[in-house]
C-alpha cells in the first residue's frame, strides 16, 4: 500500500475519538521520543500527550489539504490544515505537520508540530 494512503488513514485516526481515547493505540503509533510542538505553544512529550488525550473531552476535527513529502529512505513529512469545531460552533484553524519513520515493520510519528491560524465564529 502506498505510503501516503497508510499516513493519510493514520493522521485521520488520530483525529477521531475512537483513536485518542485508545491509549494503547495511540502508544504504538508514537515513537517512545516523540516531541509535539502544540498550536497553544507547549511542548509535549509522547507520555504528556498520552496523559492528555485521555483526559480530553471528545473533540470534532477535520483535515483538509493533505499532502505527503518522502524525505529519506523510511522518512516521511505529512502536512495538513486542521479545523477544530468546538461545542459552541466556534473552528479553531492550524496547520500540522508530522515527521513520521518506518521503524519495527510500522510507522511511527517522532514529531508533530501544530501552528495555530485563528478561530473562526459560526454565522
């Protein structure tokens, strides 16, 4: 299977609830040095980002503008735009990127890095 569908399906998983509730889903998917650079700034290591998602009220995402960069041999870079639809209607806008390996017959995400475009009021 192409490496971009794989990654596509991945990063789409980890938008969904299902797939954030899943600790140990989640765990697998993250490389044990992963680092996150959030939309909010903070940084998160991969047991932070663990700890967070489980305590995460269910969110609604969509990811729009994929694409997918080979960067070496088992080195992928996904880039995306993001929308977060909070309770009251109100879409939080970011673009991603992550840094994914092919380690352990499996990819795996070492780096994510969020930077936020605004928010966005429903009409």
């Amino acid at each position: 299977m192409d490496v971009s569908i794989i990654l596509r399906e991945s990063e789409a998983g980890l938008l969904t609830n299902a797939v954030r509730k899943d600790r140990a889903q989640v765990s697998e998917m993250l490389a044990e040095e992963f680092r996150e650079f959030g939309r909010s700034g903070t940084v998160y290591t991969k047991a932070e980002i663990l700890n967070f998602l489980e305590a995460e009220e269910e969110i609604r995402v969509v990811m729009e503008e994929f694409a997918c960069q080979p960067v070496a041999e088992g080195v992928a870079l996904v880039t995306y735009r993001s929308e977060r639809i909070e309770p009251g209607g109100e879409t939080i806008q970011a673009l991603r990127s992550s840094l994914w390996v092919w380690r352990d017959e499996r990819w795996q995400m070492v780096f994510h890095q969020g930077t936020a475009l605004g928010s966005k009021k429903k009409a």
